[in-house]
C-alpha cells in the first residue's frame, strides 16, 4: 500500500531526477541550417542517430491520433520511409489507431533521440497507400512477423496469450515460409506533413525548438518569421 510518507519520497526522488543534456556546443541555431528545408533536417538528424552505435530504434516514433470528438491516444509505430511526400508507417487498419484515423485522418509524430538530446515533432494529414505498397513491405518481413501480424486482431479483446500462440502454430502449419498471405486488413499509411519542429536539447534549460511550417497571411514576416526552401517557412519558439 501507498502510504502519504512512501508516496512524497517517491515523489521527491522523481523530482530530484535531472539530465544534463548538451553543452553550448551543441546550440541549434539557424544560421547552421544550411540549406533550410525540413526534410533535409530530418535526413540529417535521423542519419547521424541510427548511423550511431548505441541507438536501439532510430525510426521508433509515437503516433498521436484521435477520435473526430478529440480523444487523444498514442502508441509507438515504426517509421518505414520517408520522402518529400510524407512519413510511412503499417499496421492494422481495423486497430484502433485505424479506426481513429479512418474517423480522424490527422496524426503527429514525434522522434526522441536520447543520445543527442533531439526531438523531431511532425503533424499532418493522414492517407492510407495503396495495398500495392502494404504486399510489397509484408512480403520483405521474416516468418515470424508475417505470422505474428496474420495472426492479431490488434486492439480487440483475447482471453489468454495461449489462444494468440496457438492460433501462430495453426497458421505456420497452413503457411510455410514465404507463403504466408498479408492479413487483408494490414497496410501503410503516410502522414503528409505541415508542421516539423527540431528540438535540441540544452542543460541551461534554454532548448532550441526551430519549426517549419506552411506560411499564414503576411507571413514571413522577415522577423519572427523567415521563409525556408519549397514554400516552406522557420521560427523559433520559446523552449
Ligand atoms: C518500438 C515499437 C514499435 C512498434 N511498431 C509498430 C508498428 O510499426 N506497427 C504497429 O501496428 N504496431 C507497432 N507497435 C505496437 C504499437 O505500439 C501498438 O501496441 C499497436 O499498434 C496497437 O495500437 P492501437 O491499439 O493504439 O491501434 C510498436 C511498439 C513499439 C514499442
């Protein structure tokens, strides 16, 4: 049981848990961008993280969506590509993420790269791609993937591991490799975006937050607001 005393040192500890970050070395400022277009940042930063030895996941990125009443929900997805168009991911359409999306078709993204203190945040709107793309992907997956995904009504109710772990062995005995068929319901999604901020964090605490965003009305405004390659647009925020 939680009693008062265990949960205020339980809290203090919490409290007390602070990470230096950066040195001033590593400032993010805008006159080092030097060619100022999101997704060059973005190829920038994601090929120094995975490139690095210690990095687990480079391309782990929460999805945030929500139903169209604004109920949020989150959960970590694997980016599989990236271009100009947008940011891919696949999954189960019927999940539900697919359902939110189907309801909602807006996401955000967001990287955390702890070894260099970055953060990548990334919003828009949300398309299914074509099943086409969903056989290709599903098809480069191991074995054990096809049939994990064949094999899960991702979101819905089960009562027991061992129903999932059987129903895997029934499917690799109807289905040996490189036979195993994509789950109809399986496929990719890209988010096409119109909104990036680049996080770099600082142990002043005064974080650097460059964002990239579409240009309002009178915007640039050549002074909070700069214009950036492909019609795009920078600012900083306050961290
Ligand atoms: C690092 C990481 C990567 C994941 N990658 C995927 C993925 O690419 N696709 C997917 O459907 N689920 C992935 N998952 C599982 C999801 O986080 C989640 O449990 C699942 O998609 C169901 O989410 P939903 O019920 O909100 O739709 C991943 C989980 C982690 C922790």
């Amino acid at each position: 049981m939680i009693t008062k005393k265990s949960y205020r040192l339980f809290t203090a500890y919490i409290m007390s848990m602070r990470t230096s970050y950066n040195n001033k070395s590593t400032t993010f400022l805008e006159k080092d961008i030097e060619i100022k277009d999101p997704i060059h940042i973005f190829e920038k930063w994601f090929n120094l993280v995975k490139s690095d030895p210690r990095t687990v996941e480079a391309n782990a990125m929460c999805l945030s969506t929500s139903t169209k009443t604004g109920l949020p929900s989150a959960r970590f997805v694997l980016l599989k590509g990236y271009s100009k168009d947008g940011f891919i991911f696949f999954t189960h359409y019927t999940s539900r993420k697919g359902q939110e999306l189907e309801e909602n078709p807006v996401a955000a993204l967001t990287f955390y790269w702890e070894h260099y203190s970055r953060c990548v945040r990334i919003e828009g709107a949300v398309e299914k791609l074509p099943f086409s793309k969903a056989d290709d992907y599903f098809s480069k997956r191991p074995y054990q993937s096809q049939i994990g995904a064949l094999c899960s009504d991702q979101s819905k109710a089960v009562s027991g591991r061992d129903i999932l772990e059987k129903k895997a062995e029934e499917l690799k005995t109807q289905y040996k490799e490189g036979e195993v068929p994509r789950p109809s319901q399986w496929g990719g999604y890209i988010v096409k975006p119109t909104y990036f901020e680049f996080w770099q964090g600082q142990t002043d605490r005064i974080h650097d937050r460059i964002v990239f965003r579409k240009p309002g009305p009178n915007e640039p405004d050549g002074v909070l607001t700069h214009k950036a390659e492909d019609g795009w647009m920078y600012e900083r925020l306050n961290p």
